[in-house]
C-alpha cells in the first residue's frame, strides 16, 4: 500500500507541474517584454545574413586566394590547381557560399583554410580576451562620462565645464592608435608605470591582467567617453532649462541636486543608450587596432591575419560573431528603455 501510494503520487507530480507550465509559457506570450524580445531576434536573421554575404562577396573581390597564401609565391599552376581543387576554392560562388551557410545553419562555422582548426575553437581561444577588453573599455568610458557629464551640467560655461569641452574636443580628435602610442611612451618607457605589451589571464594573475589591459582599455574608452560626455551634458542643460517637469520639481522645493540627478539624468540617458548601442560596432572595430599594437592574443589580430591570407571561413566567423555582438546591445538598449520607462515595460498602457 506504501508502494503504491508513493507511484501515484509520483505520478501525480508531472501532471500538476503540467498546467504550470502551460500557464508560465502563456504569460510569456502576453509579456510586451518577451514580444520585443522576440521581434528583435527575428529581425535580426536577415541583417546577419546581409553581414556575411556581403563579407563573402567582398572577399571574393580581393586579389589572390587562400592557395597562394599557403604557397607563396613559388607556387606552381599546377601545385595551385590541386589546392584550389582540395580546398573548394574552385567552385562557383554560390556553391561555395552555400556550403558555408549550410554548415552554419547546422551549427558548424566551418575550418580554417590556412590552419585546418576548427573556426569555433579558435573563437573560443580568442573572443574571451577581446570581450574582456570591450567590457573594460565601456565600464571606464561610461563610469567617467556620467559624473563629468553632471557636473559640467550642473554650471554650463563654468571653470569645470570648460575644461571638459577642451579635453572633449582633443579627446575626439586623436585617434586611439595615437594615444595608444603616446601612452605606451610615457606610462611604460618613461615612467616605466604598466607593461607596454602582453597579456595574463585573469584566472592566472587578475592584477597582472588589469594592468596589460589598462592601456589599451584607456586608449578604447578616452574617445567614447568624450561623446558620451558631451552629448550626456547638452541633454541634461536641455532638460534643466526648458522641460516643464523642471520647472514643476523646483517650485515643490526639492533641492537642485535632486533636480539634477534624479529627474534631469534619468531622462538624458536615454540618449545615452541610444548612443551607446550605435557605437558597439565602433567599440568593436577599435579593438582590431588596438590589439596589434599591444599584441594582445584577441580576435582583431586573427581577423587581421585570416583576410591577409583570404581565409574565407575564418574571416567570415569572426565578422558574424561581431554582427551577433551589435545586435545584442542594440536588443539591450532596447529593454534598458524598458528599464527607464514603464510605459514601454507595460507595452505602452500608460501612455
């Protein structure tokens, strides 16, 4: 009897846990969250496909191929024709774009033509010190933007607020390869402060890690952070002289201060994200440079390597996972709306 009642009430369990269920995936499907969510990801399906077309296209427009890369310029005809013919690099276009999307859609980005190692493995070797660098950029840049941002806002046209429009002008106009050069003169050669090249993993040494990325964080993040600032500081002086909600906040008597940072910036950041979103494909892009110059063992210098030698597979694993990368800050810029704004968390209900 003990035997039998434990079975049935086990097999009770699943049938219970079934309309919970049910029931979890149907207040998912009415989320305005879940459905923005959603849209953004299928929305997304033709743009990454736009991006590695294109890309196949462009490479296939570059003088010389993987063949002539692996063997040089002694190369004979008839060495390359049997290559090109192992490789596949002889088959119509969208032959060869085919196999690739095929491999693709079935969860397999293909090998290396040089190397012969799989395209995953090697963006698994590599993204993670890229990413690091990416996230270590964006924190310094928006965690320096936001407070210079309030308070040059908080007195426009004053002694702090100057200072930062001239630091914003000569930060935009110095490319990062520039100031990784200057910086690498004057923190590693002259004041011999952070290690001018390399890379430590942080599971082996955080602090070492830190510090071989510092400079190239720096050289990344000191030009966002200058638009961040100066759009930041012009939305913010906006909203203080000319939103009603300003003017209604101060005849309450609440503090200026509180004015300044509770109502005004939470309104501006908006902007902000919307900027910041936009720029992670520059954000992405900067990274290449700077890798080479500080040799670190990210994606940028794999990137770089794989279009010099036409390495198609490669070339076109990397560009699709940078695409995945902006289309995901975009889809997080969207739902930090949602953060800011419950009108939009509530699908609009409120407006």
């Amino acid at each position: 009897m003990i035997a039998s009642g434990a079975v049935a009430s086990g097999a009770a369990g699943p049938v219970d846990a079934g309309p919970g269920a049910l029931r979890a995936l149907r207040a998912l499907a009415r989320s305005a969250t879940a459905r923005v969510v959603a849209i953004r990801l299928l929305s997304a399906v033709p743009v990454l496909w736009g991006v590695s077309f294109l890309t196949f296209i462009l490479l296939n427009l570059l003088p010389g191929d993987a063949a002539s890369s692996i063997l040089g310029l002694n190369a004979t005809p008839q060495e390359l024709a049997a290559l090109r013919a192992k490789l596949g690099l002889n088959e119509p276009f969208f032959t060869r774009y085919g196999h690739w999307l095929g491999g693709v859609l079935s969860g397999h980005l293909g090998a290396s033509l040089i190397s012969g190692q799989s395209v995953s493995s090697i963006l698994s070797q590599r993204i993670p010190v890229t990413l690091e660098l990416i996230g270590y950029a964006f924190v310094l840049s928006v965690a320096f933007a936001v407070p210079v941002a309030v308070l040059s806002a908080r007195r426009p046209r004053g002694i702090f607020d100057r200072i930062s429009i001239w630091l914003s002008m000569l930060g935009l106009a110095t490319p990062n390869f520039v100031l990784a050069i200057v910086l690498i003169l004057v923190l590693s050669v002259h004041l011999n402060l952070l290690p001018p090249i390399g890379y430590t993993s942080p599971s082996a040494d955080l602090a070492g890690n830190l510090k071989f990325l510092l400079m190239p964080a720096i050289s990344i993040a000191f030009g966002l952070f200058c638009a961040y600032n100066r759009l930041l500081r012009a939305d913010i002086v906006e909203q203080l002289q000319r939103e009603d909600y300003v003017v209604f906040a101060r005849a309450k008597g609440i503090a200026p201060r509180r004015v300044l940072v509770r109502h005004a910036t939470r309104n501006s950041l908006f902007g902000l994200i919307t900027i910041v979103a936009v720029n992670a494909g520059t954000l992405i892009g900067a990274t290449v440079i700077i890798e080479q110059i500080f040799a670190l063992p990210g994606i940028g210098q794999e990137l770089i390597s794989a279009i010099s030698q036409k390495d198609v597979p490669l070339v076109e694993g990397i560009v699709v996972v940078f695409a995945v990368v902006v289309v995901l800050a975009n889809l997080v810029a969207d739902l930090l709306y949602a953060v800011l704004d419950p009108r939009i968390r509530y699908g609009g209900r409120g407006a």
